[in-house]
C-alpha cells in the first residue's frame, strides 16, 4: 500500500543536456518521478556561467513555483526527488548538493547508498575535510574536489574508485553534465531523448513519457556518460567490472507500473508474479481484492491465472494527504481507516484473496484484515507477491532493521497468526526469479536471502543510523 | 475521470448533535465527503451559547488545522464541502453560512440548487433584505429570519415552502440541529448512528464508516428531523408531497463507490451498469481498460459480462495535485499526460475497450483516445456507462450549458469521429434504469432526456450565471 | 506610549473619487492613517459596474499586495482602518462592508461609535433582518437598505436619522461615493483635493501629504457630502443641527503629530500642552524625558517652558513588532522592557521629569518610573500633559470600562504612590482647554469629566462588550 | 536616518554559555542588536550532544517561532543579526555556519570583513577544501578544521594566526563556547553576567539589558576566551600584538545609543558630536530639526550648544516596514515621503538647521532637503556630525564604493549645491577626536581619511564583489 509503507526508495534523479528549457523539463521529469521521493525536491541549472539552485521540501509541485523556475535559466540541469524520513533531515540534506571547488561549482544528485561512506568520511575529516550535510552524497564530492585530475570525468572517476556501494549519479559543472551508474546497476537508470535529440536522463523511463522523449536504452552498470560542451557525448567504463546485480525490489515494489526498467516493462512483470502466486499459492476463494495501489497489478494477474473474479473489495480515499490531522481523542486508531474503506457488498458473506505485493512490518496488513473482517469477509486468505523479507538492504532502499522485518522474526505460519488471516501465501524464490524470467543470482536478491554482492563496510554504522530515524 | 471532471457536484454535507466532539466529528465526515466537494470547506459549532464559524479555500485537510477545530467547541456541529468553480466565488460564500437573526445565531449549510432563488432574493432585497452573499442558501436564511414563527423549525418550514428546487439542508442554531431533504429527494442524506447512539447526518454513508458509526437510513424526501436539545428527535413531513425524483447520476458518476445511496451500494450499481453495457454495446476487442478512477467499476463489469480481460492498460499519477504548473513553453499540450500514461506493453497491437462513466465536453476523452492510439493499440472502442448527457442540470450538479454538452450539439457518430474511436456505444435509458433496478420515471433523468421533474423558474438567469464562470 | 496603548482608537477612513488609480490612492492614505487602527484593513472599488472588496488583518502594508491592488479596478474607492481588539473579532467585521441590497451593492466604512445601535438592531432583526457582522456599522446599511427612498444619498439620510453616536462615513455604490460626519463632529474628516482636482477624503490631513493632495477643509459636523456621477460634487445639512463637540483627545493622543484636525496643527497643540503643563506642574528637575513616541511633543514643550534640558533617558526599540515572542521562563515579566531601554548615562545621579500624554490603567507607567529608577534616577516626576482620565468614551475611543481607568479609582495621591513616582502632576481640565485655545463646552471633553454632550441610549450593553473583550 | 540608511553593517554577534534557557537568551539579545542586520538571523545551540540551527531570513522576531526555539535546547548557544544586502544572498551565508569536521560539529558566527579571505579561500580549494557558503567566515571555519591541534582553541588560534582583517567572533561546539576579538579589535564585543554568573557574549552592552545581564567588560582586542565545559574560564591572548584601531563610526551611527562600546556610553558621545559641531559649523537660524532617527543626540547636542530650539520638524511613520508597496502609476517618487512627513507649522517660515549623522550617497537628503523646503522654510542648512566620507570601509561596514560616495567626487560646496541646502558643515576630523575625547590614530577612521590601518589585501577582490551588489 504505497503511501503507507514501510518501505522507502531512497530517491529519484533525472538530467537534461542541450536545452533551453533544461529546468523546466528536469521539473517535469521529477515530476514523473515522484513516487520514487516526496519529502523534498531539487534542481540545480547552469547556464554556462553560474550554477543556480532551488530546493525545499514538499512534493515537485509544491516546490517549485513559476518563479523559482524562472530563477534557473541555462540549457543543463539536474534534479532530485528525496524519499521521505522521519526528523533530523535538514535542509543542508536536500539534493542536487551544490559546493564551491578549484573547478568551480560542482552539483551533484544521488540515487542510492554507499556502503563505506562513513569510513571515507571519517578518514577525510581526519585530513580537515569540512563537510557540511550528513549524506553520503558529499563524500563523492569532496573527493571530486580533492583529485588532481584537470577534469571533472576524471575527478569524479578517481572518486568513484574509492567508493563502494549503490549509486545512480548525475552531475553538474558549468557546461557539462555526468551520469554514472555504479558497476553492480543495483539502481535503475536510462537515457532518452527529447524530440531535437538532446538527453535526458532519469531514475525510470516513465519520465521520458511526460517529457515527449523517447527511450534510448539503459544507463549500463560502471557506465559513465559525459555530456558537453555542444553536443559532445561520451560514455566510457572506467571502474573495475563487477557481476551485475540490479535490484529486483524495483519490479516487486518501487518502480511506477508504466515504467521499463532493467529492460523489462514493471506491469508485466508484476502481473507475472501474481499469476506465480496463483500457481504456488492457490487459494478457495470467491473473489481477489487488490491493497490497493500497490497490489493491483499483482492480484489481476492472480485472478486471471486463479480463474477467479477481480474486484475493489477496498476503496482508497484519494484526498488523503500528508497534512491529515487525526483530531478526535474519543474516536482513535483510524490508522487504516483514513486511506481505506470495505465495501461491503462485495465482501460480506465472501472467502477474499487479499493481495499485495510486500510484507515489511505486517503492522498495517493486520489492519486490513480486521477491516475486511468486520465487513463480513467469511474467510481471508492473504497472499504476497515475493518472498518473505528478511534482510535490509543497503543499497538504497530504507528498510526498516531486522528486528522490525516481521518475517525475521517469524515463521510463516506465526505471521499468519500475527496479521489474523485464515491462510498466507508468498512467492517462492524461484517462483519470483521465473516470473521475472531471470535465473537467481543475476539480479539482488539481499532482502529475501541475506546474500549480499556487495561487502556492507559500514554495516554496523548504518544500522544504527536506521535505528535512529 | 474524477479531478479533472466537466461535472461538478455541489457539496456534501454534515452534521452531528450530543457529542463532545461534534466538531472533530464532522471534520471526519467532511474528510470522507470530500469526493463531493475540494474548493472550500467550513464548519460551524454550538456550545449552547455561542456559534463559532471555521471556514476557508482548500481541502478539508488543509482549511482545519489543530488550532482551528479547538476554536469550534460545543456537542453540536455542522459542516460543508463546497465544489469547485471559477473564479468569483468569494469567501463570503464559503459554507456554512452564519449570521444573526431576532432568534440568535442561525448556520445553515446546502448541497443542491434552488430553481426560484434569483425570484425570491428579488423580492426580499425589495422589502429592504441585505445579503452578504451571492449564493442561493442566503435565500432560505433570510426567509426563516424573517418569519413570525416562534421556533427555528416552524420558521425553516416556512421558509421551505416559499422556495422550490433541490436541496439537502443542515441547519444549527444554540442547541438544536435540524436535517431537511426537499420533497422530490433529488440529493442524497443519510442518517447514522455513532456507537453512544448520537446522531449523524451526511450526504452519503461513506462518511459513517470512518466515524464508526452505524447507517440507519435514508432521510426520506419531503422529510426534517429536528435534533435536541438533550435527546429530543423529532421526524415530520410538513412540505407538500411530490413524486420522488432521486438524481440517478448520483449512482452513475459522483457519490463514492463505498457509499450506500437510495437504498443500493453504489460499486454493485455501477458494476451492473457496465455488465449492461457489454450486452447492449459489445466489442470485438482484446482488453478492457478502465479511465481512472471513474471508469473503474464499470469496467470490471463490462469485462466480466464480455467475457473479456482486464488491466490498468492507463497509469494514473496519483500526485497530481491542484499545484501542478505546466512550465515549459516548448512541450505544450499536456493536458491529460500529466495525470495519465498509457502502458505500452498492455496496449500495444491491441484492440482495446476503453470504459468510462460518462461523456461530458469530450475534450479530455479525445486527448485518452490519441494516447491509446500513440501506446500503439490497434482499434480503440470507447463504451460510456450511462445515455448521451444531453441536458443541463438545475438541481445542483454544475453541468455545462448546452453549448459545451457535445451530446446536445452532435449525434453519436459525430462525437465518435470527434473524439477518434474506432467506435463509440453509450448505455441505452432503458438499459440504465435496468441496471439501476428502478423503472423509468423513479429518478430524475433530466440530464439524459431533458424532462424536468421540477419547473426551472429562474432557468435563464441560473444559465447565465453558469455562461459566466 | 503608542503600541503599548490602553486607549484604542476606532479606525480611519478615507475615500477618493473620479481618478483612475482610486484604490491605490486609498491605500496610500490608509499608509497614513495607519496609525488610527492596525488590526485590519480593507479597500472597495467600483469601476461602475461591480464593487470589488479586498481586506484582511494586519497592517495596510501587509494586507495589501500589487495583485490584491490590481484586482480592484475603478476610478472610485473607499478604505478603511480597523483598530486592534483581542479575540472574537471575525473578518466578517473587517469594513468596509459590502453587502448587496434592492439598490444594487453597497459598500461602507465607518469611524466612530454609535450609542443606540443596540437597540436599533434589536428591532430590525425583530423584523427580520439577517446580520452577518457584529459591528454597529451594519445598522446604518440596513437602514438604508431598508429605505423607500429613490437614490443613496436619501437612504442613508433616512438610516441616519435614526442612528444616533459618532460617525465619520464614507459610503460607495457603483458610480458613487459620499461622506458624512455626524451632527457633533466628534471625530475628524478632511477633505482634500489631488493635483487634478480629484476630492479626496480622510480622516486626518496627513493622508493628503502622502499622496500630494492639498487639504481644503474639515467635513463639517451634520454634512453630508455626494460625488459623482463625473465630477458632481453636492455638500448638505440633512440633520438636525447639534452643538458641535470633536474629541479633545484626538489632539492630547490620537491625531499625527503632522495632522491638522479641527482647525490647528496637532503638534502645535501637543507642544502646547506641555508648556501649560510645565506653568502649572513645574518640576525641580534635571532632565525632561520622554516616554517615548507619545510623550514627545508634550515633553518638548514642558522643557522650553520649564528652561529645563530635554533628552530621550528612554531608547525605543524601533524593531518592536506584534510579533515577538515572550520565549524565556527564566526571564519573566519583560513588559515594557523589550520596547523601552533606558540611557544610564543620562539617568544616573539625576532628578528626572517624566513626561506623557496620559495615564489610563497606570501599570505601564509604573514600569517605566521602575526602569528609570534603576537606571539611577536621583528622583522620577510623572507629568500628564491631561487631565485625569475618569470615564469610558462611547464616541469612538476604545478606552477601558470605568474599572479599569486608574484616575477612577484612586486620588492623585493615590496614583503617585501606585505608580511609584516621587511626583505626580496632572494638566487642569482648564489649563488644557487654554492650550488648544477654545472654552471648556466647545470640545466633548467626556472622558475627563464624565459630561456625556450625547445620551448614551446603550451604556449597558456597550459597557458589557467592553468587558468581555 | 537608518532604516534608509546607505552605510550597512556587517552583523551582530551573541553568546551564551551554562544557561538552561541559552538559545532562548542568544534570541533576546540578537532581538536587542537588531539594529545590525536585518537580513536574516540565525541561532546554534548545543546541548552537549548536537549542535542545532535554526536561521531564516527576515527580523529575529519573524525568524524565531515559539517551536523552533523549542527546537534549540541545551546550555550553550551562539546567534548572529545579518545585515540586508540585495540578491545573491542565499540561505547558505546565514551565520552561524554550522559544519562537521573531524572533531565533530562546529559553528561559527562572524561580525567583520576578512581582507585576506579570497587568497586563503583560493588556496584551501587548491588543497581540495569543498566550500559551501560564499562567506568569508566559512575559511576561517576551514582553516581550523584542518588543523591538527588536538583542541578547538589550538585550531582556532592556528587558523587566525593566518586571517587577517576584522573579526569579532563567536564559535560553538559541543561543550564549549570561544569568543575572540581581532588585534586591531575594529568592531565591538562585551562580555556580561547573567544574575546566574553565567557568561553572556554579544557585539553591544544594549542586549545585556534585556537579558537582566551586567556589563562586565570589553573583550580586549587580541583576545580569546574560552568558556566551559563546566564553569572554566580562560582568556588568552595568542595573536601578535597590533596597535588598537576601534572603528570611530560605531558611535557615529552604528551602535545604538543606549549601548557603551569601546568604553564610553554612546548616547553621550553623539550628544557631544552634536554639540562640537555646532562649535565648528554654526548657523543663523530659527529651529534645529534631526532626521530621524540616526540625527536626533547630535541635533540635541547641536541645539544646547548654539542655544536654538529642537524639535521634530519630520515625523517618522513608525508603520513604515520592509513590505511597503509603492503602487501608484500616477504617483511616483514616493522615497523618503512615505517614511517622513515635514510638520508644516514647524517649518513653515522659519531658517532650519538639518541635523543629520553622516552623508554617504546624497540622494537621500537631497529629497528631505526639498521635502522641507516644500513645507516652507526660509533656509534650510544641513550639519553633518562627522567630517565627508571618503574611502569604503574593509573591515566590515558595507559602506559603497569611491564612486557611489558623494564626499568621495565633490567638494563640501557642490555637495551643498546637490542636495540644495543653504549652508552645508561637516564636523572636522580633529573635531570628532575631541569630542569622541581620544586622539586622532586612537580610533580607525579610514572611512574619513583613506588611511587603512591594516592592508586591504584582498582590495580588488572586495570592491568587485561590492560593485556586483
């Protein structure tokens, strides 16, 4: 159920190149992206001479006003949708970053999550590094600005290759705009092109659909792009090789419906896991119920493959905001209520299939249930479409710690118990892996195995920080 | 297409009586309501002496903040959702209204329209009446204050019977509350109970729900029900009677699909609409693909009776607010790519069903067949869940006048070629009242057939103004 | 000392005629006459179709944006100041008023204070009329909107031959504006000419310098004044005639120093008042201070009549605004010294003349004669360029109920010891009325003798609003 | 007539340290030294763990609400007052900076102008240093973090011993507060006592009187103190020596007069400028006017000693705010009028001596000079309380450039003839010393004779920076 979850993609970014309306159309673009952040957005312009910022919190269409576009003229700019955290996010945290070096301003903006930032931020520190946020993001800059290399591809190639973790990058000098992605391409990132045949870049291409651009293909793991100056375009693969390990929680969860991304179309995939799930986890029923959104492409796919009716058996109330107050002292714990509502007709006296697409904390699941209950559901059987969650991850999405993951701390059968449904079902590994049509091991699979590709250097140090929040 | 919609609904209303959280109460049925009405919002509460008035622009979330339903104590409230409109439409109309009558304090709240205001206001400014506002409710406000009955019912009586028209009417003075539904019931009001027994009345049922109160019927037409002090409820039917005339566009696009309204639940109505529309207008086709949210239900049941798959082949953003700014001077025309995205890979090389609940202007449907057509489908069939919208509405939805109905100026081939569909099929008026369950002539059907249950006293001034906004 | 006042003047006025920019001229003079009231304002202009309305609380600058401004074409507008009062004032009460009546829209605004509204308003609403506000101010437009009368100015000639109390009026309908002060002239208003000959009208004839109007004349008491259609301009004496009796006060507080008002400069007047009060309460002192801005002139004119040197021992705080919060718990009782500092320098060691314009409730000054004493004042003498304040104007002045006023209560004896100052001295009712060069009965002196030149018809009810405030 | 005012100074500074309520006494004092800077204001509190900012643009009362001075908890606290400058001036230069370094959070408020800064910047960005700010405080910031002295005392001496210019600062980190006044000791800087005994640091003795805080003493130039953790107290002085140049203009104009800076009350000192020059520049006239505010002590010193009347021939308007729209087409020019209006019976005839505290660009006075010939004075003669104005200010007053200052292009005789005075006198250089009561060479006085006590090293740099302004 996105807007309630307990999960969090850590950022969408997007870049134009090349045109004169590059501000506005990064504006679009973060647009389009932002289901991927909506604590806070921002964009940093260039027009050849000055880099120019505006930033705050809110979602895209909050913060920027015509005016505070029109303050950022120049034909390359970058953005960057920040996911939403509890507290202590300051200002100074809200992306593109925007620092002063020997090479003039440098912007930067970040999807994803370095695995030893701490460590390379304490060892700058201990040089007389400054710095100025808490993000991760600022340690790639300051080692950009600390390189001895004449240019920012090779500055910021040096920083690269001390880095290690998840990353989608794109990076802004005076005339010239980067994009990265990191060898392992954990993150989504592709690039395509508006109608003159400038780029753009983006987390995911359903930004390119707002834009009038076409997709071009996939930002390559360890690709780097530099754009500029004129229509200068230049990809290389400068760091060393590492076995691809694109995230499969884009398909489960994050990426928008309408998206491609990792070379496959989102909606298929995820009507391929439900009719997965119908497969592994059949259930007698009478009608399958989407949580809705999140689950609806999933459980049309269950119900097609199940032979069994489709229905919003769960209202959504579109209104509902951010800014929602629950105000009465007598009447509390509308949790759920507030977003969801039964209709009754087409659940009493029903055995409902109760889909979604993840379990994180189980905490809101329980709730539906009992909503679906009291509307005189005969019999409940919720069936998910991955596999039990089980580890964080640390590449960029915001997990909760283990001890929150209800499912390392249960048996399937004890969540059952715990969320109140007559049966459970999840995806299987494999099951997963097929509807995807991958085989296991090419994509990341952390959050369901605990086999991470990649070292956690700083595990014990981001735990915490998690803990925290 | 709900939010961007050629139709709007004046109003929800609501209303609570004997409970100490009146205010807070009805803020969440206005929260639940808000589906009826997103300009403007307002509450007003009675601690046995004073009536305090909270009201602004904006939706119920943002008008009440903490502070402000704090300032609104007492164990009765009222409240309004006001649609939305163009222009003009100051704050001086926002509801409810309250003002000062020989009586004390009187706050009145309307969903619906009258058709003999504009008469009537005449002849009470001739009498030396000052209004304050341009709205018709004004009207029925200064009748009551102005007769000699002692009582507020007696003069509200009185009052209704001079005006005629739609109305369902929430009115509060010191420590009595009173519901009034017109005789011909063209809106709906329910009543419901919270779990101490005190009353609750709202537009529709959805808003007990979250109140966790209890539906308990319809306020029939023709009926008020006086409300306390203490416990004191009171039905009478002090209005000549009429032949009941239910507004069947209430089922066909506005009241909530988790809403019970005129004794049905509205999704099963609606899902029956559209399996009637897949037996009087067939397709050869391979996907049904609903118009979010709107055609959502009618679809399902178009797909189910056609025998025929269904999918969210039309993405919806669901961050589009009331802020987004189209910057960009170059990529012009977005219209309804800002709140819409095909999926290519649903659509592409189909023959698509595209299902909507209604066909208002056709602009916006036009724009959703020419991106179906660019997302590569092969025919587009569009199919509309109710008959040719031919007529304005005088009792209280804003429809356009019949210049802008494209059903009033063209026939059902030209609106096909107009809007670009392979083909085009609207429910038949027999096949609504069929699915309705109800025989023609039960309803109101005068924006389908032009036949007025109720004579339009004031149509040529109640025309002008709509010309005006 | 202004800002930390106890006697609240009833707003300011102003009105401008036949020029183009008419509603920005009115803000300017608002600008001015910011002074007489800080709570709120408002403009209404006509461009001789519709009255637009534009108000809200603060101050004029505040209120007022250039889109506000812009969107109130006409080549007439009235504007008002409203004065601050805490709670219970809604924006409902914010004037001008505009209403609609059988005449079209009328719009009002209204400086002074009726004494029979109360009773007036009890028999319209008897009636039937319907209030929206609840100021006096809506009674004369209820009258006049009740009126058989053909044209504006023989409504409002009737409604005001029933009001009864103080009132400086600037009327518009749509081609139309009128002025009027009542038949004791209680309150100021001018009328002045702009550089094409234009009328405007303000309270004080400051306004006129801010927008390079030249002042011609004082609106005479029981005039009426009419301008427009064009360029018409028609004076008259609709009322019976009463002894004339302006507000003493207004040249002891309320005016601006640059203001004329009934006929002699205000400063002049003030300047006056202290060489009186220096003849009559001298002083064996060192220093004449200040309180400041309100003891200024008055100070001034004490010390070149007493040949005593005159300095500011008080530092105003000019960053003062309505703003600042009171944030330490350590740290109580601020009060005066957030506003106020004293010079020790200029204190320390030295017999101190303190000098205001006057003395209502006494606990600001009791706080000021502490600051300067320790500060090391040798000796603190209080001189009051007025009498003692010992009854509640009901003609306009917000001043507190006869409880409050400390000179109603307790002897100059008293007031000395309860202030703290090792003198006391007060300007004679004589001496004051030798200053502003007129006899005692030329002025409405009520405040300091209690001799009412008007019956108070509603002294009860007004005494009781005063005290719920 | 600050508030106008061309001269802008560089801030004001304020520390707490071992107060429950620090953050909350830092924003009573910045509230007292408003009159530094306006612009925006900032606040660092540490309650031994974090360090927290809050700062925003606009007056200490508008940047401080009651929840985010909540936010600021803990016993120490640093705050900063920044003076207005147009553009250019993003949220990232408002003071305190806050920043991480390997010794943990550090922040850092500044009141001064560095004249080496942009060499030590440039150098720094050479070693890789990431700059976040444009401000010149943020290398001093650098500099110390990058030292490898094991305390922040030690790297903060280490990292002044390579600055030079004017610095009064106050530097926070977790337990400890340092305040530390450049050799020349150029701007101001007091230490007080809280009632407690706890330490209070802030640029002027006026916020020691809001706070209830003695005045203890200067803090010397050269000299660093640092405070806590715990009770500790330790002064040192680490930098060379250099020979005191305290700037004379902060009793021109810039410290407030019930402040004592560099010794001496300020009140009296402008009192004696006044007095002084009436010495040197008498004139036969009728009346002595101040502009107000800024000439009011001088013009009282003026009248005593020439024997003439004072008095307030301007009246300020005190509504007179940031936010004054000029909205008028048709009238133009406004300027001073809308602060000042001339009291025509003051004037009016009479020969006028225009007492004003500096002359920096003309135009200004050159308007009140025309505003009260209007008004009808026979002569106006303008007396200035300090000798011309010649050289721009490095040291932190953000005097314009040669070009802009009138004294720096004209004779004193065609100055006179620009702002069409009848008679113009400045005080002389040897005049000011005398009253100041030091000797010439004493103070800084480099704005009145060119004569930089501290070599501008930076000099091209800065003034290109202030053309851009």
């Amino acid at each position: 159920m996105r807007g309630m979850a307990d999960l969090l993609e850590k950022c969408g970014v997007a870049a134009v190149h090349g045109h004169a309306e590059a501000a506005n159309l990064v504006y679009l673009a973060l647009y389009a992206l932002q289901h991927r952040g909506q604590e806070a957005a921002g964009i940093v312009a260039s027009d050849g001479g000055e880099l120019r910022r505006a930033a705050g919190r809110g979602l895209v269409a909050e913060v920027f006003t015509p005016e505070r576009l029109a303050g950022l003229p120049g034909a390359l700019a970058i953005g960057h949708n920040r996911y939403a955290t509890a507290g202590g996010a300051g200002l100074e945290n809200v992306q593109p970053l925007l620092m002063q070096t020997k090479r003039g301003p440098l912007a930067l903006a970040h999807n994803g999550n370095l695995v030893n930032a701490v460590s390379l931020r304490r060892s700058l520190e201990q040089e007389g590094a400054v710095f100025h946020s808490s993000s991760d993001t600022e340690v790639i800059l300051q080692l950009a600005a600390r390189s001895a290399r004449p240019d920012l591809a090779g500055s910021l190639v040096e920083a690269l290759s001390l880095v290690r973790g998840a990353y989608c990058l794109v990076v802004a000098e005076r005339e010239c705009v980067i994009a990265a992605r990191d060898p392992y391409g954990f993150r989504p990132l592709s690039l395509g092109r508006l109608p003159g045949g400038e780029p753009v870049v983006a987390s995911e291409s359903c930004a390119f659909d707002l834009l009038g651009a076409q997709f071009e293909r996939d930002v390559a793991p360890g690709e780097l792009i530099v754009f500029g100056p004129g229509r200068e375009e230049r990809s290389s693969f400068p760091l060393p090789k590492a076995a691809p390990a694109p995230c499969i929680f884009e398909y489960v969860y994050f990426a928008r419906p309408d998206s491609q991304v990792f070379g496959r179309p989102v909606s298929a995939v995820r009507r391929g896991l439900g009719e997965q799930l119908a497969l592994e986890q059949p259930a007698e029923a009478d009608l399958v119920v989407p949580v809705p959104d999140s689950g609806v492409p999933a459980a049309i796919g269950f119900a097609r493959a199940a032979g069994l009716p489709f229905d919003f058996g769960l209202t959504r109330n579109h209104y509902v905001g951010r800014t929602f107050i629950e105000p009465a002292q007598a009447i509390r714990h509308f949790g759920v209520k507030v977003k969801l509502n039964p209709v009754r007709e087409l659940i009493a006296g029903r055995r409902i299939v109760l889909v979604d697409d993840s379990l994180v904390r189980g905490t809101t699941m329980a709730k539906i249930v009992q909503l679906v209950r009291q509307a005189g559901a005969r019999e409940v059987h919720v069936r998910i479409s991955c596999p039990p969650t089980l580890s964080p991850c640390f590449y960029g999405i915001d997990t909760p710690t283990e001890e929150e993951l209800i499912a390392a701390r249960m048996s399937v059968p004890e969540i059952r118990m715990t969320i109140g449904a007559d049966s459970l079902g999840y995806l299987s590994l494999q099951g997963m892996h097929r509807a995807v049509r991958v085989s296991v091991g090419d994509f990341c699979s952390a959050c369901f195995t605990g086999d991470y590709p990649l070292a956690v250097t700083d595990r014990a140090a981001l735990s915490e920080e998690r803990r925290r929040r």
